[in-house]
C-alpha cells in the first residue's frame, strides 16, 4: 500500500502470548507523540517494531485501524540513517526534491542554520547539518508519517528550539502524524503545550479491592472462567494459549466456580480498578458527609430554638428584654449672633442704653462727672466751643484772658442737641458694623 493521502492515526498493538492485545496506543494526527518508559526493554521492543525487526513479542502496527503500515513508505530518522558517499545530489536539491518551493530554498536554509550550503553535497554535510536537512525535508512530505528517533541529540543547542517549532507547525497547520520514540532533550516550547502528547508504554497498574494473592488470585479467576466456558459449550480448548472462547470484557464475579471460592469466607466485594472511578466515589462520600453534617447542624439549632421559645412561653421571666430608646435631648434654639456681641459687656451695656435710654446716659455721666475733681471738668467741654488759638498770638497770658469764662452746667438745649449727636453717631456705627458684616 502507498503512502496514505489524510491519515488519522497510527495504531500499535502489543500482543501477549496468547494473541490478546496487551497494551493498545493511537498516534492522533495534529499531535507530537512522544514515548515513556520505564523500562528500556521496552522501550527497544517498540522502536524494533516501528523500525520493522523481529521483537520478542507480537506487534502489529495499523493506519487508522486498517491498513498495514510499512516503514519504508514513511520518514523514520534517527534510525541510523547516513547520506552515502556516491549521493549526487547537493543540499538544495534533496530540498526541492521533497515538495519545498524552489524560491523558499535559500531562505528555509538560512532560518535553520544551513545558510550558503545550498550547493553542497551530501556526503559532505556534518551529522548535524544532515539531521537538520532531514528534518527539514520531512516537513515538506505531508502524506508520510514522521517518526523520530532522539531528533535533536546532534543538532547545535542554538537551532533546536527552532526546528522543534517548525515538528509542532507541521503537526498543527499541516495535519501531521509525528511520532518520537525517544527524547534526550526536551524543547522549552514542548513543555505545557496542548499539541504534545505523552504515551505511556506500559499499561496503568490497576488496583483492585477485594481480589489479592493466594488461593484467590487473578490466575485462578481466569482458571475459573475458562472451566465455566468450557462447562458450557463441550468440546472447548481450555489450554491457556487458547483464545477460543475468551472475551476481552470483564465477567460477573458470579460465574466463578466454588473450588475458586475461598473456603469459609464470604465472597468480596470487586470494585472497579479504574482510579478516576474511586477518586469520583470518594469525592461523592466526601460531598454526602459535609450535606450530612450540615443537615445536623442545621437541625440541632432548630430544636434549641424551639426549645427556648417553649420555655419563654411557660415562665414570664425568661422574655426578651424590652428595646429602651435612648432619651432625646432637649432642642435649644441658638440666637443669631450680632456685632455687638464682639464687643465686651460694659460697651455692649452702654451703647444698648445709647440707643434704648439716651437721657438716662446722659444723667448718668453728667453725675459722674460732677464727682469727679475740677481739674477734669474741661473735659466736658464741648470740641465746638473750643475756639481755635491765633498764630500771632505770643503772650500766653493775654490769650487766656480775651477767652470767655467756661460755664460748669450745660443748658437744656446742649443736652438735647448732645444727646441727638450721641443717637446719630451710634446709628451711623451700627450702619457701618452691618455693612462691613454683609
């Protein structure tokens, strides 16, 4: 069969003695596969089936699960490979010759550490050089399966990121199969990366409950099946290289003879050997006793309050003490502040008794100033009867005695043109305090 155009997957399968598929791993298409082992035996038996050679155990190797596959139709490398001396061909013409555009020559070349060999011969690349060309090349072969063998051992550190991107993008973009059998170096941008898939070689161990060693193992569950079988349809090869009969489905546990029963002891329970099934049951048993809690919980507050209530009900005492309110506090009216108010009390006083009670002001200070030594009584003289002094005049004493005797009482119409004095320059004080305040 020739190479298949749109392949999905590789299948390889690991026989066992008796012909039963062992171990079954797909190769998906669009995905970087890569091989783990624990073991390098087995590890060699599946390159040696890729590769073609006898293995000690039975492999068959399928292309989507039909058609046989053949080593030689498809890109192995790393498998020992080596250009001859007698190749003829330069590096830009195995290029060309595997589907790369003669015009992306010089530049693919350049972008993977083979710039200006694009005239050498092949038998004069380095082992690394050739490893890189190989690579290359299979790229461009997009109806062959790439599987490859340790890839990036001989290539220089600086390109193997490099030529690691370009395996992903002919995987993704190209809808490739590649396969790695084994990996000594491990690209940074392979790690974490949903198009890389790592296959365990060896089947998952599988843990049981209820089945373990002695007289009640898995070899005399098998020895069990196949005497029911046997039992049942006369004439049946029961020899354990037979597969006549056997079916790869897991049996009741019921159909296990007595002799395989252990004695005196009640028949266990076999749970499923899947670990993501027990993680689920175990996660479920968690789920029910957290609801489980909560439920008793819930309940028993319930009942303490009802309790309570029940109680309250009975004794008068046992009440829910009355909410008291906080007592309010009186509500005092605040007066608007005045100018006079700025003033201190005894200005405040007088001037409220100016404008309320001006004749009174007036006896007041008329009697204080009669108290008072007449050496002080010219201060209740009035700044208009104070006639201006004459600047010709020299002789004191003749000044004094042109002036008019000074009067020690004040007439009625003094006072009264006094007081209208007072009242008028307190009004225009209070006029000019409100206007400033304003």
């Amino acid at each position: 069969m020739g190479p298949n155009m749109g392949i999905e997957f590789l299948e390889i399968n690991r026989l066992n003695e008796s012909g039963e598929t062992d171990r079954r791993i797909r190769c998906l298409v669009t995905r970087v596969s890569v091989f783990r082992s624990q073991a390098e035996v087995t590890l060699q038996q599946y390159i040696q089936a890729i590769e073609g050679k006898p293995t000690k155990d039975r492999f068959t190797l399928l292309i989507d699960g039909t058609s046989q596959f053949r080593p030689e139709e498809h890109n192995l490398i790393g498998f020992d490979e080596k250009f001859t001396a007698d190749s003829q061909a330069n590096t830009g013409q195995y290029l060309a010759g595997s589907g790369c555009p003669s015009e992306d020559i010089d530049a693919t070349l350049l972008g993977c550490g083979l710039g200006g060999l694009i005239t050498t011969p092949l038998s004069q690349l380095t082992v690394g050089q050739e490893r890189t060309l190989r690579l290359l090349a299979a790229t461009y072969q997009r109806d062959k399966i790439l599987i490859l063998n340790d890839p990036f051992q001989p290539i220089p550190d600086a390109w193997r990121e490099r030529l690691a991107e370009l395996l992903v993008r002919f995987a993704w973009q190209h809808k490739g199969v590649v396969i790695v059998v084994r990996l000594s170096y491990r690209p940074d941008c392979w790690i974490e990366n949903e198009h890389i898939t790592r296959i365990p070689l060896e089947r998952p161990r599988q843990h049981t409950i209820g089945i373990g060693g002695g007289e009640f193992s898995s070899a005399s569950v098998m020895t069990a099946l196949r005497e029911q079988l046997a039992a049942g349809k006369p004439g049946a090869d029961t020899s354990p290289n037979s597969g006549a009969g056997l079916t790869t489905e897991p049996q009741p546990v019921s159909i296990l003879s007595e002799a395989a029963k252990p004695p005196k002891k009640k028949q266990p329970l076999v749970w499923g050997s899947d670990p993501r099934q027990k993680q689920g049951e175990n996660q479920l048993y968690k789920y029910a006793f957290v609801l489980l809690l909560s439920f008793t919980i819930t309940g028993i507050a319930l009942v303490a309050e009802s309790s309570w209530k029940r109680n309250a009900l009975r004794d008068p005492a046992i009440s829910t003490p009355a909410v008291v309110p906080p007592p309010m506090l009186p509500i005092v009216a605040t007066a608007p502040r005045l100018a006079l108010d700025e003033y201190p009390g005894e200005i405040k006083e007088t001037l409220a008794l100016a404008f309320s009670n001006p004749d009174q002001l007036l006896r007041s200070r008329q009697t204080a100033a009669e108290n008072t030594p007449t050496t002080n009584s010219a201060l209740r003289i009035s700044p208009q009867s104070i006639p201006e002094v004459p600047a010709e005049t020299s002789n004191i004493q003749e000044y004094q005695e042109q002036q008019p005797e000074v009067q020690d009482e004040m007439t009625e119409e003094q006072i009264q043109a006094r007081r209208e004095e007072i009242r008028r320059k307190f009004l225009e004080a209070v006029q000019r305090q409100a206007e400033a305040s304003g």
